[in-house]
C-alpha cells in the first residue's frame, strides 16, 4: 500500500501523500524532489492511509476514504474533491509557477463566498479575504492598520465556505506572500522565496475540523503550569532588587492576586544575556526564594544576541563552538541590539541549541521560574542604509545550519523564533523534568504551540490597540497557537486609568494575562491611578481567578483537540454569517461570551447573541439568542453572556495559584451539561494518567431540578473542602436532597447555592431541588 503518488511531468515533478484520509502534502518543484525536514510538522509523513491510485493518459488520481486528488499530467494541475465528487479546491493555474526570479507560486480558486482567516499575527480584522498579507517576522514597534508582517510568521490560511472548509499551510520559513483575492478576486496565490513548493491541504466540514487537523499536522500546547495562568506583572524593568520586593509586596499587601513577576533587560550586566548585575541584584537567589515564599514565580527575559565582548564567557564559547551566524566568507556576523555589538546564535544546529539550552543551568539554579524570549524574529537595530525586508533584521546572506546544509538566513528567516523556543523548551524539560517548562516568546512559526505562549508584542496604550487585541489573538488560535495574550495597559505610551481598567477586563479572559509597559512610560501596576481605579482593576484579577478551572479546562481540551482558548463565534457558529467578521467580542471555550469595551467612556455596548440563549452573568437576565443586544457596561462591568445551558466550572478568589483552592463550584445555567479537568498543575504526571474529570449534568423539570454529579473519571483528587451547585435565577426550593438525604442551601441574590458532598467515591450524586 502507497499513500503517494509521484511524477514528472513539463511542469516539474509532483508528488501527493495523504497523512490521513483528510489530509494532503503537496510537493512541486522544478528539479526532482529530494526529502526535505520540517521544524513544524510532527505529523509523520506516512502512515497507513488507505488510498486507492489510478491514472489515465491526462491525469493521475489519488483517492483516500475522504477526497479525491487528481493531477493533470501536462502542467500538473491540481484539483480536490470530497469523496463524494463535490469539489473543494482548484488550482486556478499550472500546479506551480517557477518565475525567472526565483521563488515558486501557487494559484487556487477562491468561491465568491469563501472566508478567509488565521494567517498567523495580524492587524486588522478577523476576515483577511482581499487583502495581501505577507510572512516574514519583523520586529515592528508601531502596530497601525496598516502594518503587514509582524512577529509571528504562520503560513497558514484557513478557509470557510458554504458546505465546508479547508486549509492550506504552505511549510516554507522563507519570504512568502498570500495574495488573498486582492489582485484577482477569484484567486487565492501564495508565493514563496523558495524553489519549491511544499504544502497541505487540510479538508474538513467545519473550521474546528481544519484547526483539528492542522493542530495534528503541526503540534499541540502541552499543559502549561498553572502558576502561569494567574496574573502577571511585567515592566521595562523592575530594579533594582528592592523594588522588585516592593512591586510584590504591594500585590500581597493589597490583597490584589498575582502570580508573576517578570525582570526585563536591566537585571541583566550591561545587557549580557544569562548574567545579573550585582549592583542591582546582589544575591538573585535569595530574592526569588522570598518572592517564592510569598506565592510568586520570577520569569526573567532571555534575548538571543550575545554581547560581542571578549572578556565576557557566553561570548568566548559562541565563538569556540562556532555557535554564531556567519557570513558568507565565515566570519562571525556582529550587529546591533540592546547589548551595542552582538552576535547571534544560528539556533538550526543542535550543537548550539544544546549549548544554548546548558546557559540556562543558572537561572533555574536559582530558582527562575520560567523564560521570555524577546528580540527573537532576531531583532537587529540596523542603520538606514538597509532598507526593504532585511531592515531591522540580519542580512539574508548570513549562513545558518549543519555544517554539511547551510542555508542562506533568507530562505529560513521565519524559524529563528521557534528554533531558540525549541532550544529553551528543551533544556527547561531536561534541567526540570518533573516539571512544566514555562516560555513566553514574542516571534514564531508554524508549530510554536508546541514550545511556548505568544504575546502580541509591543502595541500601544492605545484604545485602538486594546480593540486590536481582541481580532489579533483570535487570528493566532485560528493558526494553531491557543496561548496568546497582549501586554496589557499597552506597552508603549502612557495608559489612563480607564483603559487599564477596560484592559484588565480584558486579559482577564485571555489565556495569557500579563500587564507590561515600555520604559519611561506612566506606571501601570494596579494601584497606579489611585484607589477607585485599583479596586476595578483588582475586581478584574480577582474575576480572572474565578475562571481559572474553567479556563484550565479549556487548555486540557486545547492539548486534546488544538482548539483555542479564545474562540471567534465563527468557530462555533460558522453557518452564522453575522460571526464571520465578527472581531470585537469572543468566546472563551463554547459557553463564556466576552464583549470587551473598547471606547472611553462607553457605558453600554452592542454584543451579538448568536443562537440559543444566553444569560446576562452579571443580572441572570435572559436574553434570545440570533439577535443584537445593548449589553451594560458600567466601567466596573465587562459584558458577559453565558450559554443557557451551560455548566461552568469556578474557583475561589486566591492571591496566587499556590494557595489551595478550597473549594469548586459549578455554576449551572439551567438545562444542560459541563465538567471540570483537574490534576496537579504544574508535574508531568498527568501525561501518565494523574488527572481527573467530573462531569456535571442538570435537567429542570416542572417542580424540581435533577442535577447529576459523576464520579471523576481518572486517577487525580485535588484536595478541597467543598463543592458547590450554584443554580443561576432559582427561587427558593421546598427542599434539596441528595439520594435522598437533605442538603443545606442558601439564596445568594438571585442563585441557589447548595453544598455537597466532596466528590471523590465512585458513586454518582444525584441532587434534587423541588419546589422551583
Ligand atoms: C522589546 C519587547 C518588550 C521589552 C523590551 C525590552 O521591545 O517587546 O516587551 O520590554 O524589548 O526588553
């Protein structure tokens, strides 16, 4: 049994591979096909597919148990249809063109009702259909609308259509643009610097069935340590050491939660990677043990250029391991970042990976609880002499790889983020084994979910920019990539307090929640502006750990099945049309509606309720679902809608993930279904089964409601001293018994809390509630 079909035809050689029945690689070039490494499929390149191969004078033919590919033999023209004959994606020109110039370029035909979205980190709104986008990480400190490329290069384009969906990720880390129907409006081309193509189609019915197969092409987000979904606290940077202590102990002191605390460039000696500065930070391992013993992890920044001083170690053995990139006449190429002169590791050979990886020994020595890569699209503070793709970034001549490849940095520009994520990752796993390696970077590729959380880079504290956030990191989980975040309050310029307040709301339902600011801009802690606005703001942290098993839940689901976190309504509703630009309001899993406001000094906004009903958190009221509604928006409030029907999981108020959380409640919004993931948050144990799920179900009837607890499915039991039933709009009952036997309730506002028993037996609890 094959699952490839290969030829050579006038128009170069072909070769078609199904991975799955709903899954095509696609390789055309002009020379014959030598087999080529990826760093962002991790799918094997052949299993046993069932495929079925014929052909005929004109075509060849591949057949899987889902689609149809046929291949014209005279310019390899390239046509999928489903099983069923119904056709789904059509080259609209020769399988590949080779232009004079170099590069390669495919053509597609688009529907004229084809969406088109994901393409990695984007301004702009949700459907980029019309546009031109280009892949190539930049290190870009203005974000503005009209800003193309920025750090995450994805070339991934995911594509909604009546009857369907489909994606296609074209695996090449060179300069590529997706001409998205912009110049024909017909047509969907993709070109790429390199000399070949090489790409997959990935079918399904719905977009969750293209982000499922894609996420199974290219890697999915392993559980993070829990510590790193509390909130975090960065800044352009906090020294020396006492302040760092003070920034924690107005946290604790203020009863606001925290879970991080981040030390920027200036912990660093003269911005020499891996060290400290003794005058700022004289004994580093006794302050991260402090912090620690007051509930906080301690992220520092790790940057990939090396200060190019000879008397300075990491220097002397990059240049004795040949761990740098070089020109072309092999000298050690030497530019310009936050150190002066630097250099930079070519992260595509093992040998500096590992080495690299070895440099962090020190810093989880002494007790560093995670790393944030910067800098790392690599960033290069290039004079004006250097313009077009290479401005801000090292020339494409440089020479990067093994010894026996090296490849221009040109044709691999996009990697150089994931591979130094990879190299961090790596080496976190192997100093730490037992425990979860924590990274944040800001540049990537495909396959970055595997090694890190993404945050958006430096945007502004800007209105504009916290609405931007909303479309930006729904676009990065519609590329695979479900734990994103923005630097909230705005990295750059000065916030108000209105916008930390209406950004901390946001964050607060964001995977990655942390508050950053550039250097000699207005402080933005929580307590910044004053009392009134610390309250709202620590309100919005505090909510934030409400949500945590919920969200937690959701990253269990994301490993399983590469769904976001953070989900535009066209996922869930993709027969919706009203969802499919929907960019300013969002779903955190299936059942929690967000609607940020984004306008000072709005006190309402209009939030689309999409089918079903939905229930105000903050009122009980409920509202129908296809329609628009005025949400309320007090600047205390973020609009909230929950899916009537819906069980959600929630948590204390803890100051820190470390605190045990006592106690679980289901919050239970009528007729429905939910359940909670747990394990222990931070080994890898649930890898070897060490997890439980408790699955919730509630059905109302005339007179009472029936609510079912399960026994928790696998091995885990968290330590707690209470589950609660909270039944959102329930009236007092004539009595709540268990199997039988009468529980204690009580009325909160409008809800029904009863307490139950601790779940960990084997029986399932049976709650009834007469008398409604
Ligand atoms: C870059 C990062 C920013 C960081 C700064 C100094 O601008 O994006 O987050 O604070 O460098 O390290």
């Amino acid at each position: 049994m094959t699952s490839c079909v290969s030829m050579a035809a006038a128009g170069g050689y072909v070769s078609v591979a199904a991975l799955s029945s709903h899954i095509l690689r696609i390789r055309i070039g002009p020379a014959p096909l030598k087999p080529r490494s990826s760093w962002a499929v991790v799918m094997e390149d052949r299993p046993q597919v069932a495929v079925a191969v014929s052909e005929t004078p004109q075509e060849m033919m591949l057949a899987t148990d889902g689609l149809r590919v046929t291949v014209r033999r005279q310019d390899l023209h390239l046509t999928i249809a489903r099983a069923d004959g119904a056709p789904v994606l059509e080259d609209a020109l020769p399988g590949a063109e080779f232009p004079p110039g170099g590069g390669t370029a495919l053509t597609k035909r688009l529907q004229a009702d084809t969406r088109l979205y994901g393409l990695g980190q984007r301004m702009g709104f949700l459907d980029k259909r019309g546009e031109t986008v280009t892949m190539w990480a930049t290190d870009d400190p203005l974000h503005h609308p009209g800003r193309d490329a920025l750090y995450q290069a994805i070339p991934f384009v995911l594509a909604l259509q009546p009857g369907g969906a489909y994606g296609i990720f074209l695996d090449s880390p060179a300069f590529t643009q997706f001409d998205l129907g912009k110049t024909q409006s017909d047509r969907l081309r993709i070109q790429t610097a390199e000399s070949e193509l090489d790409y997959y189609v990935i079918v399904a019915d719905s977009p969750k069935g293209v982000l499922n197969g894609y996420s199974e092409l290219t890697g999915r987000t392993p559980l993070p340590p829990r510590w790193s979904l509390g909130y975090q606290q960065c800044r352009w940077s906090y020294y020396p050491e006492e302040r760092v202590r003070e920034v924690a102990r107005e946290f604790r002191s203020r009863q606001i939660p925290c879970d991080v605390i981040y030390l920027d460039i200036d912990h660093m000696d003269g911005y020499r990677v891996f060290t400290w500065d003794q005058g700022r930070f004289p004994d580093p391992a006794q302050l991260v043990a402090d912090l620690r013993a007051q509930g906080f992890r301690v992220v520092t920044i790790v940057d990939p250029g090396v200060k190019a001083d000879p008397a300075y170690s990491v220097f002397q053995e990059g240049l004795a391991g040949r761990h740098f990139m070089t020109t072309p006449d092999g000298e050690v190429y030497i530019g310009k970042v936050w150190p002066g002169p630097a250099a930079f590791p070519d992260f595509l050979q093992e040998s500096t990976r590992r080495w690299w990886g070895r440099q962090h020994a020190q810093l989880l020595h002494l007790g560093v609880a995670g790393i944030w890569n910067d800098m790392n699209e690599p960033a290069n503070f290039t004079d004006a002499s250097v313009t077009g793709q290479f401005k801000g970034t090292v020339p494409g001549t440089l020479l990067q790889g093994e010894a026996e490849c090296k490849q221009p940095h040109a044709l691999v520009h996009n990697l150089y983020g994931l591979a130094m994520a990879s190299a961090t990752t790596a080496a976190l796993q192997e100093l730490r084994p037992k425990e979860r390696p924590f990274l944040v970077t800001r540049s990537g590729y495909a396959g970055i979910q595997r090694y890190a959380a993404v945050w958006m880079g430096d945007n502004h504290s800007w209105w504009e920019h916290l609405l931007q956030a909303v479309p930006m990191c729904l676009g990065m989980g519609l590329s695979g990539v479900p734990f994103v975040g923005t630097d909230c309050g705005g990295f750059s310029g000065d916030a108000t307090a209105e916008l930390l307040v209406r950004w901390t709301q946001l964050g607060a339902f964001t995977p990655f929640f942390r508050n950053h600011s550039a250097a000699g801009t207005r402080s933005q802690e929580p307590w910044a502006f004053g009392p009134e606005t610390e309250a709202l703001v620590a309100d919005a942290i505090r909510l934030r750990y409400r949500f945590l098993p919920y969200l937690y839940t959701l990253f269990a689901e994301a490993r399983r099945t590469g769904l976001p976190v953070m989900r535009p309504l066209l996922l869930e509703y993709p027969d919706d049309e009203r969802t499919h630009n929907l960019s300013d309001q969002f779903l955190l899993g299936e059942d929690l509606l967000v609607a940020p406001v984004y306008q000072p000094g709005a006190v309402t906004r209009m939030v689309y309720l999409p089918r079903g009903e939905w229930v105000d958190y903050w009122t009980g009221a409920l509202y129908p679902g296809g329609q628009y509604t005025v949400a309320d928006a007090p600047l205390h409030r973020i609009p909230l809608f929950v899916r009537q029907g819906a069980i959600l999981p929630l948590g204390p108020v803890v100051q820190h993930t470390g605190e045990p959380a006592k106690s679980l409640t289901f919050d239970i919004f009528g007729s429905g279904a939910g359940h909670v993931y747990e394990d222990d948050g931070a080994s890898m144990d649930y890898l070897a089964g060490d997890w439980s799920i408790t699955r919730v179900t509630s059905r109302v009837e005339a007179g009472r409601t029936l609510v079912t607890v399960q026994p928790p499915e696998g091995k885990y039991r968290p330590v707690r001293s209470e589950v609660l039933l909270r039944l959102r709009n329930h009236r007092a009952p004539a009595a709540v018994t268990a199997d039988g036997h009468p529980l204690s309730w009580r009325l909160e506002g409008n809800d029904l809390v009863v307490a139950v028993a601790v779940l960990d037996g084997t029986e399932q609890l049976l709650v009834e509630i007469s008398g409604r």
